[in-house]
C-alpha cells in the first residue's frame, strides 16, 4: 500500500530567485526530502511530478487529466493520494474533483502559503498533514478534501479568505470538516456526499463550454454583458446579498437566461441566495421568474465549474437547474 503524490507547482514548490522573485524548481523528491516525519508516516509516497506551473494557469484538462491519473494510482493500490499546488486556485481546483471523484480512498489537496526561502514556511508541515490524513481510515469515503494549517476541510465550502494568511483557507458557512492533531486525523463531521458527474470527453479534449463569471456592482448597467450569448455558454453572476440586482440589469439577465443558462449567487462570500423573500424589480424573486437558476449556497466560483462541468457534458437547461438543485 502507498500513497500516491501529484505535485503541480506553486509557492510550495519554490526555490531560489529569479530576477523578479521565487521561481518553481523543487521536484517532489525535494518536496517530501524536507518534511520531517514523512519517513514515519509507515506508509510509502510515490511521487509524480506534473504540471509545474503556477495554479493560475492551470485548466480543466489539466485538472481532469490529473484527477484520471489519481485514479488509475487508486486502482493499481494506492490508498489515497495527495495533490500540491499553488493556491490562487485550489478551491476550484479542489471542487472540481470532488464533483467526479469516485472512489473510497481520499484525494487531498494541499499548498503553501509561505514559500521555502521565508522563514516558518508552511508547506513541509500541509503535505505532513495531508499525507497523514489520505493515508487515515477516517478519511475514506469522504471523497477530495483540502487540508491546510491541519485543518480539514471540504471543497464545497472551503475558500481562500487572505491573500497572505498561513490560514486563509476557511469553510465559512460549515467550518472544517476535522483536524490533525498531535499527528492523529480527527474528522469531526462527515457531510453528504453526492454521486459523481460523469468526466465529458470534451472537456478533457479542451473543448470546454466558456462560462462567464459577472460581479454586480452598485449602478451597474450591465453593458459588459452585450453580445455575451454571443461567446459564452453560460453565465453565473455573482448578485448582491442574497441575490439581487439593479432594476434595470434584471430585464438585461432575463433576456440572456432566454439564451443560456445564468446561475444566480451570491457575492457576499457566505451565505445562500433566497427563493422568494423579496419581491421587487431585480430581487431573487424577479430574477427566478425571469429564468434564472439559483445557485443555493454555492460561491460564484463553485457555481461556475459545476456550471462549465455540466454544460461540458451537454446537460441542458432541466438537468443544470436539477443539477444546482443538489448541489447548491
């Protein structure tokens, strides 16, 4: 038995300076070199490098690819497997394997938020963590998690909340699902878990449905959104509260919804968008009628790669309501 580890980049592969800053250059063999007490962990860490680039530029393709090849790892006998990478993206990186992850053994994600040049880097001790808990009978079934400043959290509703904080990763609306405590995984909570989404053959060729993403903001007019049907496939708009609008964008969001599938959530970072507590011009109550689709407690990101992931596959408007109806 052993488990498998897929490094992709990030600050917590960076070593060295360029001339604008840290560069990536530790492979994975470095990466676990200098975490004291991996050799302890009693289980071994095969290591695949893959992907070493910063999370930003990181795709579905990608992501997908490297989610097949965990899987293939879990049928050849890993127990569970650990994924690193760089942070700007590893809440979405993280939610969309968990949305075609299929197996018992745990897939965990994990980073850094200090890279190792800087004094109390925190990567050494996040891949300790995580290893110990892909490696923990407490962690199967639970599908992908993130674990981070040993906490453990689920996808669905972990969020990066500080651009510099060793503990910016965050579960706002249901906290972590458990910790690592004195080397010992403690889960505390086992949420639901949904059945996966098939993985589409398009998205894993890189013909993956664009989907827009739309912050409201205060007098907005929204003429970012013409032609918008045009170019993209969808559209998830991130609305104030708990889902509203300027008045005179609603007819402007209707009018797309007639088009394409437009995901209402919320902007606030926490929270759900309501069903029909308000009623006036642009409220979550106009918008639904106008056809729009509620997003439930999902974030604007979540929202869009379940989005992108159903509309990859060719669901149409029925099944991506039903879809958010469950997942949201």
């Amino acid at each position: 038995m052993s488990i498998a580890l897929f490094t992709l980049g990030g600050t917590i592969a960076m070593a060295g300076h360029g001339g604008a800053g840290v560069v990536a250059r530790l492979t994975g063999a470095d990466l676990t070199a200098a975490v004291p007490g991996l050799a302890d962990l009693g289980v071994p860490l095969e290591v695949r490098d893959t992907h070493a680039v910063p999370s930003a530029h990181l795709t579905f393709p990608q992501l997908l690819a490297v989610v097949g090849a965990a899987s293939s790892a879990v049928a050849a006998g890993a127990e569970g497997v650990v994924v690193t990478q760089g942070t700007d993206t590893l809440e979405e990186t993280a939610y969309l394997a968990d949305l075609v992850w299929s197996h018992e053994a745990p897939l965990v994600f994990t980073g850094a938020m200090r890279n190792p040049t800087l004094a109390g880097a925190d990567g050494p001790a996040n891949l300790l963590a995580a290893a110990r808990v892909a490696a923990a009978p407490e962690a199967r079934g639970l599908g992908t998690l993130v674990v981070f400043n040993d906490e453990i959290h689920a996808p669905r509703w972990v969020r990066k909340t500080h651009s510099t904080s060793t503990a910016t990763f965050a579960s706002l609306n249901a906290g972590p699902l458990g910790h690592v405590i004195e080397g010992r995984v403690r889960v505390l909570t086992t949420p639901p878990r949904h059945a996966p989404l098939p993985v589409p053959a398009a998205a894993q060729g890189g013909d993956t449905p664009r989907v827009a993403l739309y912050t409201v903001s205060l007098d907005d007019d929204g003429v970012l959104l013409d032609g918008l049907a045009d170019t993209h496939q969808g559209l998830v708009v991130a609305g104030f509260g708990v889902g509203h609008v300027p008045g005179t964008l609603a007819p402007v969001l209707g009018a797309l919804a007639e088009r394409v599938p437009v995901v209402l959530t919320s902007r606030s970072g926490s929270g759900s968008v309501l069903r029909h507590t308000y009623g006036a011009v642009g409220s979550e109550t106009d918008l639904r009628r106008r056809g729009l689709i509620d997003g439930g407690l999902l974030d604007p990101y979540k929202a869009r790669v379940l989005l992108r992931l159903l509309l990859a596959g060719g669901a149409d408007r029925e099944a991506v309501t039903a879809a958010f109806a469950r997942h949201g």
